[in-house]
C-alpha cells in the first residue's frame, strides 16, 4: 500500500478507537492501543550486537505494555534496507526500528539513499552507548596493538577485515582505523557481526571491530585477540584493556549509541505509549544488569525522549558528513 494510504488508513483507525472509547465505555479496554504484539525491526543479523540490545530492551518494554515485542531481523545494505522498511511501513503504532549511527552516516555513505532520516521518522528516544573494541583472530602474528600496527602497514591490503556492510559501525570503526593506520585493507562485508564475528573466530577473517555487546563473552574466554576500546578513555567492563588512542592512535574515538524509530505519522498516543514503555525499560533492574556486564551504558533521561534522539541525529548527521566525504567512501 502507498504511504500516503496507509496514512490514511491509520489516521481513520485511530480515530475509530478514540470514537469507540467514547461510545462502547468499558469495551473501549479492548480497543486499547496496543491490542496486539508490536513489531521492532532491527537491521542487522540475529545474535549480533543490536540485536542484543533490542531483544533485551524488548523484554524489558513489554512488561509495561502488555503486549510482546516482537524482533525482525532485516539485514542487507548495511541497516539502510531495514530503514526503508521502516519508513515505508503503515504508521499504525505497531512498527518500530531500532538502529545505531548508522541512521546517521548513511545519508552521506549512499547516494541513492531512498529515505531521509531527518524527515520520514516519528523519534521514540535513545536507548545506550556502547563501547567498541578491536579484534583480531586468535593466531594473528601480532600480540598487542602497537604490533599489529606494524603488522598493518605492512602487510596492507593482505590483512581482511570483516564489517556488516557500508552503515555499520563496524565499517566506521574499520574505515577510521585505516585512515589512522594509512593503511587500506581487503574490507569482507557481512549481514551483521554475528557472522563476522563467526568468521573470525573460524580464521576466515583477520580482523574486526565490534561492539563490547557481542565481543565481551569471547575476549573473557580468550577466543579472539583484543587489541584495545576505542573510547578515549578505559571501561569497567574491560578495565585491562588499553584504549587505541593509549597504543597510539592518538584521539581515536567511536562510540555507538541506539535510537528507537517510528513511520513518519505514527498516532502520538502511540508515541507516547511506546516512549514511557521505553523509559520504564531502561529502569528495569535486569535490563540494566545485562547492558552494564557487556560494557553498554544506559543514556541520561534528557537522552530518553523523542526531542533528544531527534537533536542527536540531527548533530551526528552534522558531524559525520563532512568525515565520511572526506574519506571518499560511499554506494552509488
Ligand atoms: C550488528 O548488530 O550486527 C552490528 O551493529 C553491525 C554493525 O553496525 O557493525
């Protein structure tokens, strides 16, 4: 169906309930938004980082709506085919996205980008950061990083380094690393980092960046090697392990962050239902539990809200542009 329709159609349904909460009273209960299970997309692979958060997050939110949410993985083209989907979907209050940077850095990556972010979204809020860290496979000839510096510049485009396509931030992690390096390697891209991480932890892959919600549980048990954060500073999740910017790539710094997302023209109610569910979620003890173990840091309340994801985008949008043109790197 058009959007435009599929506006319209929502509008009138709404409506309908707002009608029928007046005429029917009690019955209205049944009508009551939501009445049946909410779907979140999430871009990437099943098991991966962002599937992590949105599955723990899910969990969480559905205790306040009384309604399961349900996750639907829709992976390609680096989380953008996800967002097409999303912005293109009914906004009938029962289709939301979950995505990270890469709703920001997109617009600049894809010239062909077929929606725009700032634009065709209703903004439900932020969710954490989350740190990244930097592996390589367990029998890389390079123990630490100022070693694997060496071993990069040397070895150039010999090295592979696995990415969940352009619009990952395991992408703008390795496209970073590169140019701090002046160094281009064989990129391998992958529908996510749950197979990324698969591939280098059978060897296929040398090397990747990825987020501490995957990583954690495979740097503890030794499978891979971990050559530092790439925050600026050390986290307590991982308080041995040294930032690349202490190994020497000096000012190195990315950090991920997870916005929730509606069409554009969702209900408010529906908005505002879903936005209090995700607040209440973020203060529930076992979702705050299982982000603080995997190194993800809940944002403050100002973060939370419709007005401060839509602010945020809006700065990273900003921000990342000019770096990403600079660099070069992008889809027709
Ligand atoms: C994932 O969930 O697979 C990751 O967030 C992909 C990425 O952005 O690197």
């Amino acid at each position: 169906m058009p959007p435009i329709l599929a506006r319209a159609r929502c509008t009138l349904a709404w409506t309908a309930v707002a009608l029928g909460c007046l005429a029917a009273g009690p019955a209205a209960a049944q009508n009551a938004y939501p009445n049946h299970p909410i779907t979140l997309v999430v871009p990437f692979a099943a098991g991966g980082p962002t599937d992590v958060v949105a599955r723990s997050l899910g969990a969480a939110m559905s205790k306040t709506l009384g309604q399961s949410i349900v996750i639907e993985n829709r992976t390609g083209a680096g989380g953008t085919l996800a967002s097409t989907h999303v912005a293109r979907a009914a906004p009938d209050g029962y289709t939301f996205l979950i995505h990270h940077n890469g709703m920001a850095t997109a617009p600049a990556l894809y010239r062909k980008l077929p929606y725009d972010p700032l634009k065709d979204f209703d903004y439900v809020g932020q969710v954490a950061d989350v740190p990244m860290t930097l592996l390589g496979r367990k029998d890389l000839p390079a123990a630490d990083m100022p070693a694997f510096i060496k071993y990069a510049r040397e070895k150039g485009d010999k090295v592979n380094l696995a990415n969940a396509g352009l619009g990952a931030v395991s992408q703008l992690c390795g496209m970073l690393l590169q140019e701090a390096l002046g160094t281009q390697f064989t990129t391998v891209p992958y529908a996510g980092t749950a197979p990324a991480l698969t591939a280098l932890l059978g060897g296929q892959v040398d090397v990747l960046c990825d987020q501490t919600t995957q990583t954690i549980p495979h740097i503890k048990a030794e499978r891979v090697k971990l050559y530092g954060v790439t925050t600026l500073d050390r986290i307590k999740a991982l308080p041995d392990a040294p930032t690349l910017q202490e190994s020497g790539l000096k000012g190195f710094e990315v950090k991920v962050w997870h916005g929730v997302y509606a069409p554009k023209g969702t209900p408010p109610e529906a908005i505002a239902k879903f936005n209090a569910a995700l607040r209440a979620g973020l203060k529930d003890p076992a979702f705050r539990q299982k982000m603080a173990d995997l190194g993800a840091e809940i944002v403050p309340e100002s973060k939370q809200t419709p007005a401060g994801l839509q602010t945020w985008l809006q700065s990273e949008v900003n921000k990342w542009g000019p770096i990403i043109r600079k660099a070069g790197v992008y889809a027709d």
